[in-house]
C-alpha cells in the first residue's frame, strides 16, 4: 500500500514522518492467535510459554504483546524499530504448526503496527496515494 503524508496541502518533512512512523518509516507487524491443547499440565504450559518466547519470537528478533494462559491473541513486532518480515511471520507460523500441542493457529498477514488500516493520523494520511510505500 502507498501513502502520502501530509499536514494541510504540504508533504509532511521526513523527520516528522519517522517520529511518527509514517511513510518509508511505517513499521510492520502481524497478529498470531492459537490455542494450547487441555492435555498439557499447567506446569508444562508455563514450559510452553518459555519455549514460545525464547525460540519463536526472541530468537527471530521478535517482540509480542497480547493475552496468554490456554488462548493466545498477541500482535507480533520486530524487537526495536523496524518491521517484521514476511520470513519472520512464516519463521513463527511453522513453529506453531510444528507443534502437536498447539491447536487452531491462525497468523495474519503483516500489518501497520502503529494505525489500523483506513486510519488517519492527526497530520493526514492518504491511503493509495502517491508516495513511499514500505
């Protein structure tokens, strides 16, 4: 998708654009929704969450934020500014499916980390414009 950025009829200065992580500093992340099975002990859940954070997401870069215990809903980011990638999104959805404790994986595709799709920044942002896409 292709963005252009601006404050009133003006394109809005770079250095505005990545304060507020627009434009070519728009940064990219995806949710990751599943479910630990029932016959996993609660001990071996907390076991569970390690392996997930440590290999899944750490080990990629990664950094997540979203509910845990059985059902998980979290949205996934690179560590630091950036975007994640689409290798990073696939690296995270086969370690779920590898997994015969894990049920009903679902890993959208990548997103706006920092505005819902068709939201406007306070300074303007016109989807599908010209402009730097990332």
């Amino acid at each position: 998708m292709l963005l252009t950025v601006r404050m009133g009829n003006e394109e809005m200065k770079k250095r505005l654009r990545k304060k507020a992580r627009l434009g070519e500093f728009r940064e990219m992340g995806f949710e990751v929704h599943f479910r630990v099975s029932e016959a996993v002990s609660d001990v071996a859940l907390d076991a569970f969450w390690d392996r997930f954070i440590g290999e899944a997401i750490e080990a990629n870069g990664l950094a997540c934020g979203g509910g845990c215990g059985r059902e998980w809903s979290i949205f996934v980011t690179t560590d630091g500014r950036g975007s994640a990638t689409e290798e990073q999104r696939a690296l995270v959805e086969r370690w779920l499916r590898q997994r015969g404790d894990v049920e009903n994986v679902s890993v959208g595709a990548l997103e706006d980390a920092w505005y819902a799709v068709g939201q406007e920044h306070s300074a303007g942002v016109a989807d599908g414009a010209e402009g730097s896409g990332s």
